[in-house]
C-alpha cells in the first residue's frame, strides 16, 4: 500500500519505510507510541525536520513539549530528499522575490534563508551531530540558450545586489569538466550535501535530550478545542495542550483542521541511487569528486555524486502515489540521467522511491499562527495554533528553520519581521481542490513542450 495524501485518510502506523538508499545505510531509533493520556503545554504534530526542530527550540526555552508523528522516524520527507544544503525555500528565488515585494523584502527572506542554513550547521557543531556533510561545488545548469542567458544575467544580479558569489561556465568550460551533454553553460556555487536520514535521527536524539517527549506511530486522529485548549486523539492515546503545532507538510491528512486543509498541493517526487560508479565511469563522465547539480527546466532534474561514488538522480514523479513504482516512471527518470551523462549506460539502478513534498498556492512557504479565539468559547479558549509547510520541495535546511521561527513564534519571545511575506498571511486555500491533480497532469504534459 502506497500512501497518497489526497486519497488515503492519512499516514498509517503500518506502513512500511521507504525502500531508500539513505535507509539501506543507516538503522533509525525506533521510538515508542503513545498509549496514555498526556497533559503538555505544547503539542507537535509531525516528527521530521519541522516539528523536531520546533520541539528543540521549545525544550531549550525549558517549555514542556510533547511531539506525536503517525509513523516511525524518517518515513515522511526527512527519509526520502536528496540531501541536498541550499539557501532558499519555496519556488520563487530572490530576483523574483525583488520583483513582487522589492529589494528591502528580498534581502530581508534572503536573511532567513541563510540563517536556516547557519542554524542546520550550528546545531551540528553544538550537538556534535554525525550526518556526513560533504562539500563540493554546486552547479546550476542551463538546459537551453535562453536559461543560459538568464542564469548569466541572475548570477551577475545576485553577486551585485545580494552578495552571492557564484563563477559563470560557459557551454565549453562545463563540458571541458564534465562529459555532460543537453547543457548550454552554468553557473557555479559553493555546495554541500548530507545524509538526511541520519540528519532527522540527530535532531531527535537532541529533542530528547533537551527534555522534548517523542511519540511515534501515533497518528493524530481528531483535534479539538476544550476549554484549556486543544485534545488530541490518538489510536491508543491522547494529549491535552494549550498551544498545538502542527508540522506534517505535505504528509498532512487531506482533512485534518480548518487552518491547514485545501492550503497546500502534495507533488511527487522520485529518486533512484545507481550502483557505485566504476573508475572508468567516472573518469569518463567527470563525476570523480562530491558535487550537486540541478537545472533550468520547469520540471527540474537535481543529482549529486554520493561519498561511495553513487549517483543519486531525482526529479518530478508520477502524478498519483499509486503509480509512484512504475516501470515507465523508472525508465523516465533513467532515460533523463542518460540524455546527461550517456557514459553511464549501462549502469544499474540499485535503488528507486518516491516521497511527498508540499507546494504553495503562491509557491511561499508559511509559518503562521492563529491566535485569535472564536466561537462561544472565546471569552475561555486562550490556546493557539500554528503551522510550518509548503517548502516546494526545499526544505533540508529551511524546514528546520521553519521549525524554529514556528516555537519562536507561539512563545512570542523572538523578533521576527512579521511584515515578510513568509509570516505576515496564511497559507491561501487552493480553488477547485479536487482539481489539482487534473492541473498537474497537464502541467506536466505542457512542460514536454516547454522545455525542448
């Protein structure tokens, strides 16, 4: 059984993991369900990057935190990215961010971003975590003249404007490095990657030190307000909080609460790991050292060459989960590896999955909290709830981030500039819901046109 988060109720306790290359390498805690009654004074609903990261900021301001996750560790999107470390979030990049809001507000999310990727990799340093972080060059590639001219004139934009450093390549500089074919020159920035799995296994062996209280297994079933705050059902459980934070991004039930249903678009997206390259097949393709790509098209292709010399390739998966393992979806992919690097023929895919990421009506990620009490109730109710989702797919570090700026938020102890588009409105409800995959199918069969 393939969960799908527009058709299944939500995330069972009986599904499976993956069948990942990052699972294959690494054995994750097993953490017990919940199987009481809890008072807490926080509740977190999802265990990946978000919520463990808003469970470590809650636990380090000595709050009392419980976080309940439907599954076991890493079966959700921290155990199925690519691993890749990027500064941004979302769909919309910082000239696009310049255009809609202007610099002030460009160079203020650009702050964010690149706090979540300082925070990622202070807290590996500060709680000694073991994720194989791996450096190496991380190249933007240009799928036709068009991009080319358009990356040229982005990167020379954000060097001037936003201090991001980068070296443009022409078509003959990149294929004087690399037997890569399909490509019309790149832009060249400082990169890092590392093991995402092991990355969600440190920050819950951090939350519990801290004093955090993890239940996994333990899907939330119903929430409702009381006269504290909220009540949370669980198959065999239940917590009572006063402030609940709910971080299941793109795996959130299709009905689940008010503040977060129809507000966010579950995509697919599928990876597969080659077999470990051969040293001939390496030299031949100049995929000899650690490095990350991912190109111009609208359906983008990101792959990066692992520690063990494997090639993880990874793009758009299929439009339904139940078509997420087959053949031709595999073959897709494939295919798209060798129009690339054609060098590689031959080799085989040792591993191949697919994992949900959440996208935006407006393609802004939100961390937004509603503390307004409503209803009858209002004069009592004193609780509040939160959210953290729609990342697009880039969320290795800013998710975590996200998790962070969501306590910091429901503390109200940080500065938070509350005017950027991130904070200042909620998530905005998708028109037509039930149409989304309809849309998507043709998104797809358009971006075959569009991107020759």
């Amino acid at each position: 059984m393939i969960y799908d988060p527009l058709i299944s109720r939500g995330v069972s306790s009986m599904l499976p993991a993956p069948d990942s290359y990052w699972h294959a390498t690494h054995k994750v805690p097993t953490l017990p369900p919940l199987n009481k009654k809890v008072n807490s004074e926080y509740l977190v609903i999802g265990g990946g990057y978000t919520g463990l990261s808003a469970a470590i900021t809650l636990a380090q301001a000595k709050q009392d935190v419980t976080l309940l996750d439907a599954n076991s560790l890493g079966f959700g999107c921290a155990g199925r990215n690519g691993g890749f470390i990027l500064s941004g979030s979302g769909r919309l990049s910082l000239s696009a961010i310049e255009d809609k809001w202007g610099r002030g507000i460009a160079k203020a999310m650009q702050g964010e971003f690149d706090g979540a990727v300082h925070l990622l990799k202070q807290r590996i340093a500060d709680f000694n975590m073991q994720v194989d972080v791996v450096e190496g060059p991380y190249l933007k590639l240009a799928h036709n003249l068009k991009q080319a001219k358009q990356l040229c004139a982005s990167a020379k934009h954000l060097a001037t404007h936003f201090n991001v450093p980068s070296t443009l390549l022409s078509k003959t500089e990149l294929t004087a490095r690399l037997n890569i074919e399909g490509t019309h020159g790149g832009v060249e920035l400082k990169g890092a990657c590392l093991h995402p799995l092991k990355l969600v296994s440190e920050y819950a062996r951090v939350a519990k030190e801290l004093g955090a209280t993890l239940f996994f297994d333990s899907p939330a079933i119903r929430i409702e307000k009381s006269n504290k705050g909220y009540l949370v059902t669980t198959p065999s459980g239940s917590v009572s909080a006063k402030h609940i934070l709910i971080a299941t991004n793109a795996y959130t039930p299709k009905r689940f609460h008010d503040s977060v249903d129809h507000k966010q678009f579950p995509v697919q997206s599928s990876i597969f790991v080659t077999a470990p390259m051969s040293h001939e097949q390496r030299e031949r393709s100049g995929l000899t050292t650690p490095m990350s790509f991912m190109d111009t098209r609208m359906m983008k292709y990101y792959y990066r060459v692992l520690p063990d010399g494997r090639l993880l390739f990874g793009g758009r998966g299929a439009v339904q989960g139940k078509d997420a393992n087959r053949a031709s979806e595999k073959q897709r992919l494939y295919r798209a590896m060798l129009n690339s690097f054609p060098s590689l023929s031959g080799i085989t895919m040792d591993y191949f999955w697919s994992g949900w990421v959440s996208v935006s009506l407006d393609s802004m990620p939100r961390i937004f909290v509603d503390d307004q009490p409503s209803g009858n109730n209002a004069s009592r109710f004193r609780g509040n709830i939160g959210y953290a989702m729609g990342y697009c797919g880039s969320g290795v570090s800013f998710a975590a981030f996200a998790g962070q700026r969501l306590a910091q938020r429901m503390m109200g102890t940080s500065d938070i500039d509350l005017s950027l588009p991130l904070y200042r409105s909620p998530l905005k409800t998708y028109p037509f819901a039930k149409a989304r995959r309809l849309a998507l199918h043709s998104l797809y069969q358009w971006a075959k046109i569009a991107e020759r």
